[in-house]
C-alpha cells in the first residue's frame, strides 16, 4: 500500500498475514525490495519474506485499517500491481524490479 501523510509524504508499507501466527500485519515504510528472494527490508530494520501473490484477506486489511487511523493516513492506494502481475495461465507469475524490498506480509 502506498501512504499519503498530513504534509503531503508519501511511503510504501507491506499489509497481510503473518503465515507463522496467523496475525494480521501493517509494516513500517519499505526501504529494499528483493524480487528475486522475494523480501521486503523496513524502516524498522526488519526483512518480511513475501509467500504468494498479493490477495484481499481480512485480517491484513484491519491491520491495515489500525495503522493508517493511528498514523492519521489522509490517503492510500494500493500499489501491488507496479510490482506484481499475473499472466492468465494459473501457473504463472511474473515480476517487476523495482527500487524497493518488501516483507514477510502475505495471506
């Protein structure tokens, strides 16, 4: 998800699922994206490790929800598709590299 801020910052953050505890879970801003292993380095210093493709889940979306309310987020947009897109075959995904690393967020 891209964050827009009172004065006008924008940051990327990863939201999902923790696939160890099943806890829903909005990271700090992302700082390195690694297409090829598939991980994600934060702010915060921690390396999330992407498992699937983005989807909607519940309990990543609440998360979500808490953080960009206690960080007083005036705007968002889901940015999942500049860095992932799937081919109609159900095997096959690609990837885009970017700039960025992302985490350990997936559902």
């Amino acid at each position: 998800m891209e964050a827009v801020s009172p004065e006008n910052t924008r940051s990327r953050h990863v939201c999902g699922v923790n696939s160890t505890n099943k806890v829903g879970i909005s990271t700090s801003s992302i700082q390195a994206f690694d297409p090829v292993a598939m991980t994600v380095r934060t702010r915060s210093g921690k390396t999330y490790i992407l498992a699937g493709p983005p989807e909607t889940c519940p309990l990543g979306e609440a998360a979500w929800k808490k953080w960009s309310k206690e960080n007083a987020i005036v705007a968002e947009k889901d940015v999942s598709g500049e860095y992932f897109s799937t081919d109609p075959s159900p095997t096959t995904v690609t990837f885009k590299k970017v700039g960025f690393r992302y985490g350990d967020a997936a559902c």
